[in-house]
C-alpha cells in the first residue's frame, strides 16, 4: 500500500475522532450543511465553535494543498458550467435530504440513525450509477 493510503486512512480516522469528541463534549453533530448554516444564522452563544470549525476546514484544506503529501490535480478535465450544475445538484440533494453526506456517513451512521443509513446508501448507490453511465455510457 502506499503512502498516499495511509495518509487518506489516517485522514478518515481523524475525522472520526473529531465527529465523536464534538458529539461527546458539546452534543453537536458535525455535519458540515448544519454546521454552515447555523454560522450563517447563528443562535444565541452558538457562533464561536462553528466559526472555528469552518477555519480548521479551510486551514486544513489549504496545509493539505501546500503540503508534500500526495498528488493533488491541478487541472481539471470538463467546463465550468459543468462543474456549477454540479454543485447545484449538491445543494439541493443536501436540502432534500435533510442534510449532507459528512453529516449522515460520519456522524448519522455512527449514531445508527436509520436515516442517516438510508441516505448514505442512496448517495453511494447514485454514485455509483453515475460514475457506472458516465464511464461506460456517456463515454468521458
């Protein structure tokens, strides 16, 4: 196995950790649709940790981009438009299911809410599907 594995293994475990101590210490699910969204509108004495949160996402995301580790792709096949339907799609499909795939693989899934068992089975089916057609039926 090579590095880059473990660095993903290491990466989903830490992810984890985090999902549970956050659950555990404050009773908060860290699903990241929720957690946007309640910076966006915050309640009374609950803004703090969510800002925080969303900086260590984008502090991660840009150690991990300027790090050695692993390969990340600098160019992307496909256009814009593509990619804007695409996120699009993601939001609604968020909305519809009452919240996003961290949310319900990570946390709901740990919580055995059937739920949450139930949507990350649709969003690992219909990913499947898609990449299944967009391989071998579409042809990209």
């Amino acid at each position: 196995m090579t590095t880059m594995y473990w660095w993903s293994f290491a990466g989903g475990v830490l992810l984890g950790i985090s999902a549970l101590l956050l659950l555990l210490m404050d009773g908060k699910i860290a699903g990241i649709s929720g957690i946007v969204t309640r910076a966006i509108k915050p309640q009374k004495n609950d803004a703090l940790w969510r800002y925080l949160f969303l900086f260590g996402l984008i502090v991660g995301g840009w150690l991990g981009l300027h790090s050695s580790v692993g390969r990340i792709p600098s160019v992307f096949g496909g256009n814009t438009m593509l990619y804007i339907t695409a996120g699009v799609l993601v939001g609604v499909g968020t909305r519809l299911g009452n919240g996003c795939t961290s949310g319900h693989g990570i946390c709901g899934m740990g919580r055995l809410s059937v739920r949450s068992i139930a949507a990350t089975c649709t969003f690992m089916l219909v990913g499947a599907v898609v990449v299944f057609i967009w391989q071998h039926l579409v042809g990209a």
